[in-house]
C-alpha cells in the first residue's frame, strides 16, 4: 500500500535568481506527482510539500542536492492519503511561487540573511534546552505565540502570551504599540509551527530592545517529537493543510472551546463572513457554518444588533 507523506521546511540563505528555482522546484514537483505550496524570495525558501513516500524521498534528496539548501532540517509527517493518481489528498493543487518574503511580517527591508540564515534573530534553543532554561529561570520565562492568535486557541504552551494578531502582518504593528515592552528585560521564548515565522519574529523584537529572546529550534513540531503530551505544550496543533490539525499522541489535551455552546473541541471551520480569512473553533454539533464567526465579526454584529434594538 502506498504511504502518504508531507514534508515541511525552511531556509533562509540569499538566493541570486528566485525565479531560477521556482522553475527548478515546479518541474521537479510536476515529474514526482507532488502537491504544496512553496513560497522563494532572495532570502530563502520556505515549503509544505505531499505526496507518495518514494516520490518524497526523492524530492527530499534533490534538494538537499542544492547549494545552500544541505543542512535544512526537513520535518517529516503522516498525511491524509492519496488519490486514484496517487497524488496527496492533502492540498487541491501545486503552488510554487516567487514573493518578497517567504514568511509575510510585511517588513522585508528589516529581514537581513547571510548564509548561515537570518541575522540578528533569537537564539536557537532545542526542546531539552527550552526545558533546562523553565527549570533554572521557571516563572520568570515568557512563552511568546508567534503564530497567528485563532492557530493557539486550539493549542499553545502553558501560560502563553498569544498576541492578538490576525495575519503575520499583524505583528510589526502589535510589537511597535507598546503591550509587550514590559517583557523586553524578561526571557522570552518564541515559538510557532515549524520555526519560520519566530526566525523573522525573534529578529524583530531584538531589533527593537527585547534583551534576551529566544526561539525555539524546530517548533512546536519537533517540541511534540521530543515531548509528546508529557511537556509544556497542551493541545492539537493547528495545520494548513487538509488535516487542520494534529496531536502528539492519543493522551492529548483537548483545550479549544466550541465558539457557539463553549463544548471541547479542535475542530475549526471558516469565518461565516466570506471576506475573513480568520478560523473559529466550532464543534460537529454546531456545525451550521453561518452561526461560525469570529471574534471581530460577532462584536460586529452584536453592535448593529444592540443599535437595531435601541432604535
């Protein structure tokens, strides 16, 4: 039976012609039936990638074969399945596209990269190292979401602060207001899915006077390898991708709440509003999808609701 695998990764390296290795990076896709969506600047790559595990092997090997691209730590995962032509079931179609930024804070001016990635970000902590820094610094250390505020109300680490972002694009101007200057003399430990967005993230903090920022190397994803359930994180951790989400292990903690009857779960679904891009928990019971919006949308309509009351 064939395998359904799904590769995720990054690099920040400089890159002299990204159109160069969009071309490289669709043909190869194209010749091994594969399916994702990856995203070249002049800064890097940054790539989800699905299809059948001999195809993916392959593809994990000629791009390793690139200058630059040797050492990136590759994540590997189970995906959905395959369809009738063997291609993964996990993404409608392949999107390989050249961008000013392959992680979109908006602020590619700020994002200095040498060969050994980004410059002036956090430092590199592993998941054993994030645990040694909570035992000697414990409630001291600032857990710090990088990741867009609706992936966290499924899953986060203990503690959290979750800034209240609905697009990377958010952040610049979220860190620039001033809520988190409290933390600038504090360790902070960033965190997000598989790394990328904390490498940007971490840069921007440090550049603008947090003290001792830390990011954590590989994520959340490589934290749930190493500590399953047993550790700091508690949750599913939100994907985008067709599976939406994933657990580390069947023990997980269930910590997202139905936005309509408050139930437990991880299930998420589109923002009722057809021009919101933002998820919201919602649980199969309540799976009328209008009554599904956000949090921005529902005091929206609270509002004209109480206006349409008083008139």
């Amino acid at each position: 039976m064939a395998l359904s695998k799904i590769l995720l990764y990054y690099r920040f390296t400089p890159i002299t012609d990204p159109n160069a290795v969009r071309l490289w990076q669709r043909d190869l896709c194209e010749l091994l039936g594969l399916r994702g969506r990856i995203l070249i600047s002049k800064d890097g790559i940054n790539a989800t990638v699905g299809g059948e595990l001999g195809a993916m092997k392959t593809y994990w090997r000629k791009t390793r074969e690139y200058p630059g691209f040797g050492d990136i730590d590759f994540k590997w995962s189970e995906g959905s399945g395959l369809d009738s032509d063997g291609r993964s079931l996990d993404f409608p179609r392949l999107s390989v596209k050249v961008r000013d930024e392959i992680v979109s804070f908006g602020a590619p001016d700020e994002l200095r990269v040498d060969t050994a990635g980004v410059v002036g970000g956090g430092t590199h902590l592993s998941p054993g190292a994030v645990h040694k820094l909570v035992e000697e610094r414990g409630d001291e250390v600032v857990f710090f979401d990088g990741r867009n505020a609706f992936e966290a109300e499924i899953g986060r680490f203990k503690n959290a602060v979750v800034p209240d972002v609905a697009t990377t694009r958010d952040f610049v101007a979220e860190l620039d207001s001033g809520r988190y200057d409290h933390l600038k003399d504090k360790p902070v430990v960033t965190y997000c899915t598989g790394g990328i967005r904390c490498e940007v993230l971490s840069s921007l903090m440090v550049s603008r006077g947090f003290s001792e920022v830390y990011q954590m190397d590989g994520g959340i994803v490589r934290y749930g390898e190493s500590f399953g359930n047993t550790g700091l994180w508690e949750g599913a951790l939100y994907v985008f991708d067709g599976r939406e989400s994933l657990t580390f292990g069947t023990d997980a903690a269930t910590i997202g709440e139905c936005a309509t009857c408050a139930a437990a779960t991880s299930r998420m679904v589109n923002c009722a509003d057809e021009d919101c891009r933002v998820r919201v928990v919602q649980c199969e019971g309540c799976a009328d999808a209008a009554s599904a919006t956000c949090a921005r949308h529902r005091a929206v309509a609270e509002h004209a609701l109480a206006g349409a009351a008083r008139n």
